[in-house]
C-alpha cells in the first residue's frame, strides 16, 4: 500500500507542477527572456541627475508632460555639443528633416493611419499568445524569439540570390552559416 501510494503521489505531484505551467494568470507572453532574475538592484538603471535650481522666471518653465523630459534630465550629446561650442538646440528633433520629405511624402502617397502603432501592438500581442513556445520552454525559460518570429523573417541569401538573378549590383555576403541568427 504504501509504494502503490508513492506512485500516486508521485503522479499527483507532475500533473500539479504541469498544471501550474500551463496556467498564464493572464500576463503578456514573453518570448525574450532578458531581464535578470535577480532581485537586486539594477546600477545601470539610476542615472544622475542635474542640480536643482530655481529658474529666474516661473513662467518659462515647460508644461509638464507624462513620460516627457525633464531640465534636470542627463542629456550627454546636448552637454557635449555645448562644451565643444556648438548649438545643443540643433539636436532636438522637430518634425521630418527636410531631407527625408520626398521619402516621406512617397511611403504615405495612399495615406497613413495615426493609430498604426496601436493596431502593430495590438497584433503582435495577439501573434505572441498565439505562438507563446512550447511548455517545456516556459517552464525553463528558453528564449523562444527568434523560433517564433521565423515564419515572417526574411531569407537574406534568398533575397541576394533574387537579386543578383534580376542583373542588380549587390553587395558581398558571407556564406550561409558562418553567421548566426540566434
């Protein structure tokens, strides 16, 4: 009796740890596994930040914005620009450079949504649920990344091949295999 209660027990034990596996508790699908799993404090994570001061007029002060920077923020390459004697407002992004317009101009010829990042979100979610990895992979936390997006990647020796086929000029590539993806 008391073997044959061994056995169930046993048995009773996988098919909790299975079940326990399987079960998601409804979190985002993760399929790249890097984040430390230690408990500690990350270094690379705390910045420093500038002094603070009192500016001379309150009311130059930006509107603060949720996820937006702030003055005593680090900004390095600004820092350094300025040190070398050059315009650090030159850095800050404001819109599409003019060079870039044709380019622009040409990709969103038949319109373009402003929600498209939303929607791309919304859809790699759901790709992700779908294509979570295997239970054996979760359990030990496997990076499944690069197996689950392999489906849309493209085949790069493939697409040279195409190419060099069609008469276009290509540039050289190492052989298939000496690099790899994962």
């Amino acid at each position: 009796m008391a073997a044959r209660f061994g056995i169930h027990g046993i048995a009773m034990l996988g098919a909790v740890l299975m079940l326990s596996a399987c079960g998601g508790g409804g979190k985002e699908p993760r399929l790249l596994n890097i984040r430390s799993q230690s408990r500690a404090p990350d270094e690379f994570t705390v910045l420093p930040t500038k002094p603070l001061q009192l500016p001379e007029n309150l009311a130059s002060l930006p509107e603060p914005t949720p996820g937006g920077s702030n003055i005593t923020d680090p900004t390095p390459e600004a820092d350094a620009v300025a040190a070398l004697g050059g315009n650090p407002a030159a850095l800050a992004r404001t819109g599409i450079a003019r060079s870039n317009g044709g380019l622009v101009s040409y990709a969103s010829r038949f319109g373009t949504s402003s929600s498209i990042r939303q929607t791309l979100a919304a859809e790699d979610l759901e790709y992700r649920r779908d294509n979570d990895g295997r239970l054996l992979e979760r359990v030990f936390n496997v990076n499944v990344y690069f197996r689950a997006y392999a489906p849309m990647s493209l085949d790069q020796y493939a697409e040279l091949e195409r190419w060099r086929r069609a008469g276009a000029r290509t540039v050289g590539a190492p052989p298939e295999g000496v690099i790899s993806d994962n």
